[in-house]
C-alpha cells in the first residue's frame, strides 16, 4: 500500500513539473499561458514562472538546483524557437546566443 501511494506522489509531482516546463516554453515562444491562478505571457509571465521554479513548493516535490534548471529549459526554449526561425540550433555563450550555421 505505502509503495503505491508514493508512487501516486511521484506521478503527480512528475505532472506538475512536466506542466511547468511547457508553459514556460510556451512563454517564450510568445503564448499566454493560464495556470488557474491567471494568463500570464511575456516577460511578466517568464518571470511568474522563475518564481515557482525557486518556490518552497517546487523544492518540495523536486529535488535539483533550481538555476541549472531554469538554465536548461531555458535553452531549449531558445533552441526550439531558433529551429522553427532559421532551421538551425543557436549555441549559448556567456549571456548571448549564437545560432550556428549549416
């Protein structure tokens, strides 16, 4: 019985999480995204985001550094949005991006 329920817990932290990362993507890919507490988009939304990746909460059902993270998914936002652009991944540097060439 106690492995099946934390077993639910997991799935469920997993779905939160998994949410968030598309609604963030889905930010910056310049959508609105309701997350039942509001429509959040552009940087306001971005930054609403940033704050649930370093909430009590998050480190509650997830246990990694919440920079790296963001730093992760942020790069594939950018990569994602740099391939539908230009068809090509954009390579972080430092505080910019360089799009590589074909």
């Amino acid at each position: 019985m106690r492995i099946a329920y934390q077993q639910q817990y997991e799935d469920l932290a997993n779905a939160v999480i998994k949410q968030a990362v598309t609604d963030y993507i889905c930010l910056w890919r310049g959508h609105s995204v309701n997350d039942g507490y509001g429509i959040h988009s552009g940087i306001k939304g971005i930054e609403h985001m940033n704050k649930f990746f370093h909430s009590p909460f998050f480190h509650a059902i997830c246990n990694v550094d919440s920079d790296r993270f963001v730093e992760i998914i942020t790069q594939r936002a950018i990569d994602a949005m740099h391939k539908k652009i230009w068809g090509r991944k954009a390579y972080h540097v430092g505080l910019c991006y360089i799009t590589a060439r074909n």
